[in-house]
C-alpha cells in the first residue's frame, strides 16, 4: 500500500506540475495577444500621425503655390505701375531722380552699424 500511496502522490505531483505549465502557457499566450494588440494600436496611431503630416504638408505645398502665383501678380502690378509712371509727364523727372541716385549716392552708417 506504501508503493499505492507513493504513486498516488507522484500522479498528484504531476497533475498539479502540468497545472503549472498549463497556467504558464496560458499566461504566455494571454500577453503575446496583449503585445499584439497594443502593437497594431501603436501602428495605426503611427499612421494615422502620418496621414495627418501629409495632409498638413500637402496644404502647405497647395499654401506655396498659391503664394507663389499671389507675389508674381503683386510683381506684375508693380511693374505695371512702374511702365506707366515711365509713359507718364513726369517720365524725365522720375529717370533724373534715379541717375542722380546711381551717380551721386549718399553714403551714411547704416542705424544698426553705429556704436
């Protein structure tokens, strides 16, 4: 009966050893799904950060254009107002004004320069 009741312990042992490692696994396998899970949630955040910056970039690439066609109409207005102050009477006293700028320049410290 000794050898019966030895067994009997052994067999329990065992039983209660494969309860063990069934748990283990069980808790191994219940955090992989977890990892899994926050990992895919940390992609799509991910991604979705990034669609976001494309979009944001996109827009400002659209901003750019549009900026870009705005000063090249203000440049043309400029010039525009420039060639008819140049058909206009007062033509020959705009061009002495600016030869007489070029030839005889004013040279003075610049307000930054001084100490």
């Amino acid at each position: 009966m000794a050898y019966s009741t030895n067994i009997k312990q052994l067999l329990d042992c065992e039983a209660e050893a494969q309860a063990i490692i069934n748990e283990a696994k069980a808790y191994r396998v219940n955090k992989l799904k977890q990892v899994k899970k926050d990992a895919a949630s940390e992609v799509e955040e991910y991604k979705k950060s990034l669609e976001e910056k494309t979009k944001l970039s996109a827009k400002s690439s659209v901003d750019e254009e549009t900026l870009n066609k705005e000063s090249e109409a203000e440049v043309q207005k400029s010039i525009e107002r420039m060639q008819q102050i140049l058909k206009s009477e007062k033509a020959d006293e705009v061009l002495k004004h600016i030869i007489s700028g070029v030839i005889n320049p004013v040279s003075e410290i610049h307000i930054n320069a001084k100490k």
